[in-house]
C-alpha cells in the first residue's frame, strides 16, 4: 500500500497522520494499553504565583524540544485513486525521542481538510486536547487513535483555516498530565506557508534527513550524559513527568 510505504519513508509521529482519514473514526479516543511516560521538560519555566497543580508542581510548563522543518508529502491513495499530501512538522526532545507534530491533510479534489495534531502516550486521554494559534481562542480536539509513541486527535478544516495558519507565528499543543499540569508544545508556524504551497518533498530524502537528525541528537545526548558522568553507551534517560500527589 502506498500510505505504508510513505510511512516507512518518512517516519516521526505526524506521518502516521496519512493513515487517520481512513482509520481515526474507527478508534475514536483509543488509550493504550500500557501508556509509557513522556518526556517532560528538565528545566520547566515555573507558573505564575498561585497556579499550581497537585503536589505541588507548576500548573503549566512549556516543553523544550527541537522543531524538524515543515515537510510536504504526497502519495496516491490507490483505492480511492487520488492524491494525498500532508504538509507537517515534528517536535522532538532534545534526544531526538519523539513529543508532538502538527500536520494538514488534504485528499485531492476534496475541499474538506484534516488538522492533525499528536502528543506524547501517557496524557490524560479524557479532556483531549488543546491548540493554540498565535493568541486566537483555543481549539478543542478529541483524540482518535494511539500508536505506541503517540496520540492523535483532528478536526475538520477548510481552505479559511489553512489561509489563517499561513499568516500565524505560533502553534501550541496542549496535553494533560496525571495531577493536572499542562504541558505546552509550541511549534513555529512562520514557514508553513513555503511548504504547503511549494512542491512536494522525496520521501526518501525527507526519511535520510530525519534519520541524520536522530543520529546526531542522540550523539549529543549521549555526549552530555557523559559529561554528566554517565556510563558509556547508556542512552540519555528521558525526564520523568511529576507524579501526582500521593503516589
């Protein structure tokens, strides 16, 4: 199938997003079995005075991470026999373990979009989550499905939304932690605009800078580890999110 072979290629959380068209509605708010633990930001920036969350913890942290340029990606859907492009872009930890995308869909000939977005496994699957472009009101998501290194939530857009997100800055992801902290994920949109309107990107070129980017994450990942005297060869641990109050 050409959608398996784009993901193949591509990698990162936002190229499974080719797959959400046919297959989100099936798996509307699906929790993974074991949900895994995110990588939570090391040196969070504290909340205003009097926001707290349970334990103690800030109410709502911005996440550190390293934004993947946005990408434009298209394949033909061979059972519909029309053209598939998603415009996305990935936001990593600085160990290049994947934390958030943002991504439009679009099916040739169909004016109605897709708004995708993706968070970390491990957020509280029941309030869905929260985007904010540049400082309009927030947007409500539902998420739809979880693969094992992240939860998808969209919604329906149009041709206005897509014109508005191409004059925007700023998206934020928002999820919510076990005890109520919000983690925030903010992706520049300043360039989203050159990629959706310009020309489709390989695929195998997009996959082997992708796969440069990882390597090289993880060599400074791994280089600070030791610094920090660390045993050689041992992967850099992710930070671990606040548990919440009693545990």
């Amino acid at each position: 199938m050409m959608k398996a072979k784009i993901l193949r290629r591509v990698g990162g959380l936002a190229a499974m997003a080719l797959t959400l068209g046919v297959a989100g509605g099936a798996f509307a708010q699906t929790q993974p079995a074991k949900p895994a633990k995110p990588a939570a930001p090391a040196q969070a920036p504290a909340a205003p005075q009097g926001q707290q969350a349970q334990g103690g913890a800030p109410a709502s942290v911005a996440v550190p991470g390293i934004n993947t340029p946005w990408t434009k990606v298209c394949g033909n859907d061979q059972q519909a026999n029309k053209q598939i492009c998603m415009t996305t872009q990935d936001f990593t930890a600085e160990t290049g373990q994947p934390l958030a995308s943002a991504a439009i869909r679009e099916v040739q000939g169909d004016p109605a979009m897709k708004f995708i977005v993706s968070v970390p496994i491990g957020m509280m699957v029941q309030p869905g989550t929260r985007v904010i472009i540049d400082q309009q009101p927030p947007l409500a998501l539902k998420y739809e499905i979880c693969f094992p290194n992240g939860c998808f939530a969209s919604m329906d857009v149009n041709a206005e939304f897509v014109s508005k997100l191409k004059k925007s800055q700023t998206i934020t992801i928002q999820a919510l932690q076990m005890g109520g902290r919000t983690l925030n994920f903010q992706l520049p949109a300043k360039d989203f605009a050159k990629a959706y309107d310009g020309p489709a990107s390989d695929p195998n070129v997009v996959a082997a800078e992708r796969q440069k980017l990882a390597e090289e994450l993880q060599k400074l990942a791994q280089k600070k580890l030791e610094e920090r005297g660390g045993q050689p060869g041992q992967a850099a641990p992710a930070a671990a999110p606040a548990a919440p109050a009693g545990k």
